[in-house]
C-alpha cells in the first residue's frame, strides 16, 4: 500500500519528502467557508459574527475595534454535523471553542442541494406542485399551497368557497402534524425517549387522515392551481372530530411531561436567547420570532385563504430562549385546532376546484365517455397551460416562519422563474447569536429549537 502510494506521488511530480507525507490524510479547504481562527479573521467578518444583527440598517457601521471578546489562548475550531443526529438533517456548524464554551459559530449548507427552484422552472405551472411539495417536507401541503396562490394570483382566478376551507383545513392539520414531529425531536434532542413516542402517535392519526383524503402521508400533491386534486371523502367530519377531541387532552399530557420538569427546564431556560431587535433585523419569522415577544403572523396580519374569518390568538414569548419557542409550538397546537373545529363548522357545499376548463381537467369519469375530454386531459397533463406575462410575490405562515414564492411569467406554460423564500434557510441565521457563549450541550437545545428542515434549507 505504502509503494502504491510513493509510486503514485511520483507519477505526480511530488518530491521525496512531499512523497513521505503523502499517506497522510490531505489538509481540506472551504474555501470561502471555512472558519479560521479569531486572530486570522478578517475585522469586517468579525462584525458581521458579533455585531447585534448580521444585517445592519442603511447608514449604521460598525468598528470592529468596538467588539469587546475576551478569548483564551488556546481556542479550537471543530465541526458538528453534517453527520450529526442532532443537526437535523445535513447542516454543518463550525464552531470555534474555549474549551466547552462556543465563541463562534458559522453554519455551513448545501450538502443536500437539489436545485428544486431550477426544476420547477422546467416544469408546467400543474407540474409544479409535484416538485415543491417535496422542499420541507414536514409542512408539504403549505409548500404545495404557496406556489398554487402564486399561480393563481398570475392568473386572476376566484377560487369556490369549499375549495379554499379545504385548503384551510388541511394547512392546519398540516402545522399540527410538524409542530408534533417537533415536539417528538426536540424531546429526543434533550433525552426524553418518551416524548418522541408520544409525538409520533399524535402525529399519526393525522397523516392517517392525510391519507385517507389524498391517498399520501406526505408530498401530498393535493393542493394545485384551481383548488384541490379531490373533494373530501364521505365521514371526513367524524375522522376530524376524533382528532379536536383526541389531542387536546395529549397536549396537557405534555405539560405535565416537560413544562414543569426540573431537568427538562434546565436545558432550556435562558438557554439559546434571542432578542426581539435581533430576530426583526436577521428577518427571522415564524415562531422564532414569536417567541421573542414579535406578534407577527401572516395568518392574522397579511391574512390570505378565509383567516380573516376565524378567531384564533398569535401566541408570543418574553425571554427568546429555547423553554420559549417550545411554548409557542406547544400552544399553536392549540390554536390550530381552534381553527379546525370553526372551518369544520364553516364548510360550506359546493365545488373543490374551479370550473375552468383551461385549467381544471374533466372528471376522470367523463374520460371514458367522451373523446374530446380524453384530449383535453392528454393535453392538460402534458402540456398544462400557459399564463400571462407577469410577475408576483405570495406569503403564507408555514410551520417555520414565512414561506413565499416569487414567480415571473413570461406568457408560456413553466415560470421564467421560480424562487422561494424559505424560513428555514431564513432562520439558520439566528445560530451564531443563540450559541455565543453557551456551550456545547447547549447547542443541541438551541438546534432543535429552530427546528430547521434542510430540504427546504438546500432546495
């Protein structure tokens, strides 16, 4: 093995003594990625690192001379993930150490990269849903339900009544069953074995349901341009009822699990804060943000869908730790099934998707009947339908914080182009601020308390 090795350094014009060294593992380089020590760091890169925000306000400067760090003299610079369990999914964090204490922190992604902005830009508009359900697939039916508004708002379309409460109710349903898996890891993440059971059991009787009204647990394709793939399945109300009344009484199991257990509140409190400027100025969203004392909800201040018709509160922390943002998930439960149980009651009759024939195909009955509806469905499904010149910008309140999607037509059937907004991506920003000068355990806990899902992150 040892020859080979010299053999193949000669063969590459090493000298002796590079040859001597070539066994051993070669230095890597991330280039403009890689995290060096604090003294070889650019000043301008410190401000950004340790400065209140990474985003500054027009005309504000800040002197680097001015940032007050004590370091030891021996620090050290380690990796966590891409590995990691606890990095939830493949992010890397490098981070660089006085001992167990974090001075420094530089998330590091794109190791899932999928390109999922540049395929939906090769897809038709009925194709696309398809593709971006499958970003952060934890809340697959908000990814589904942004780009469809984004279409839909390009093409100037009312959808029914009934198709739009569909949408309402799935999407909530849907903020419950991330929220849980949340609530299931993030237990796991601080060595509560019985909360990730608990989590995935709730979770289950949703996705059962899930899959009784789209035939999917996930990447659902149910929410399309025009309204939903299907009406809602005869019982579907009794199937609703069992989970408003099931859950409820699971949650309070919760609390009486973690929100007054000494060990648990440990790992928490005052662990991760964040502070309200600094969440606003690192465009953080969701209940991040919240927990931080932010009111802000699309839902209720940019409202969309029916959310205007519906009563439910915008639940906010006051500390910006960890022990916050599990309060807010834990409550937007809550919250969410408030909502449920009024779209259940507000369900009105009708049809589940509009009744245009340049963008809804024919009933899959018709198909067998008539040769001019078989055409039209070949010619939908293959071809899909071409949108005006244009462009816009739709919002909606995932799981995770705002979720837009940026489309510009150019009159044909795919988008010229297609981005998205992802909170995930959005709110890895929030790490290093959370993680100086805690240490290492402590970043499990403020980890898990982003709740990031890096197929959004790197989509």
């Amino acid at each position: 093995m040892g020859k080979k090795m010299d053999d193949t350094a000669k063969a590459d014009g090493l000298s002796g003594k590079e040859a001597g060294s070539f066994s051993l593992i070669p230095e890597t380089s991330e280039g403009l990625q890689e995290m060096q020590l604090e003294d070889q760091t650019n000043p301008n890169e410190l401000s950004t690192e340790f400065g209140s925000t990474l985003r500054l306000p027009e005309g504000i400067d800040v002197n680097p001379a001015d940032i007050d760090i004590e370091f030891a003299d021996e620090k050290m610079i380690i990796n966590m993930g891409p590995q990691h369990p606890s990095t939830h999914g493949v992010l890397r964090l490098m981070m660089e150490l006085d001992g167990e204490v974090i001075l420094r922190t530089k998330p590091v992604v794109g190791y899932l990269h999928t390109g999922m902005e540049k395929t939906g830009e090769n897809l038709t508009y009925l194709q696309g849903p398809t593709n971006v359900t499958r970003m952060d697939y934890l809340s697959p039916l908000h990814n589904e339900l942004v780009f469809s508004l984004a279409t839909e708002k390009l093409l100037g379309l009312e959808l029914p009544e009934r198709a739009t409460w569909i949408r309402m109710l799935m999407t909530e349903l849907n903020r419950c069953t991330s929220h849980l898996m949340w609530m299931a890891t993030n237990g796991m993440d601080l060595g509560s074995t019985s909360m990730m059971l608990y989590g995935f059991r709730e979770r289950e009787m949703i996705l059962a349901f899930f899959e009784k009204v789209t035939g999917l647990r996930m990447n659902h394709n149910y929410i399309r341009p025009g309204g939903v793939a299907a009406d809602l399945p005869d019982g579907w109300e009794d199937d609703v009822m069992s989970i408003l009344e099931t859950i409820p009484g699971r949650l309070d199991e919760y609390d009486e699990l973690l929100t007054g257990q000494p060990i648990f509140r440990e790992r928490v409190d005052n662990v991760g804060i964040l502070t309200a400027e600094q969440a606003v100025a690192l465009s953080a969203t969701g209940p991040i943000l919240r927990s931080t004392g932010v009111a802000w909800d699309l839902r209720r201040d940019m409202p969309y869908l029916n959310y205007d018709q519906v009563e439910f509160d915008v639940i906010v922390g006051s500390v910006g730790d960890c022990f916050d943002r599990y309060s807010v998930r834990l409550n937007e439960i809550r919250e969410s099934l408030r909502i449920i149980a009024q779209v259940v009651e507000k369900m009105p009759s009708g049809d589940y998707r509009i009744q245009d024939k340049k963008v809804t195909p024919p009933p899959r009955i018709r198909i067998d009947e008539s040769m001019e509806a078989l055409i039209h469905h070949f010619k939908l499904f293959t071809h899909g339908f071409k949108i005006p010149e244009g462009e816009v910008y739709v919002a909606v309140e995932s799981p995770r914080g705002e979720l837009g999607c940026y489309l510009v037509s150019d009159g044909s059937n795919r988008p010229y182009r297609m981005h998205i907004r992802g909170p995930s991506f959005v709110n890895l920003q929030t790490l290093p601020a959370m993680l100086r000068g805690g240490i290492i355990a402590d970043a499990i806990a403020a980890i898990s308390s982003v709740d990031p899902v890096m197929g959004e992150v790197d989509r």
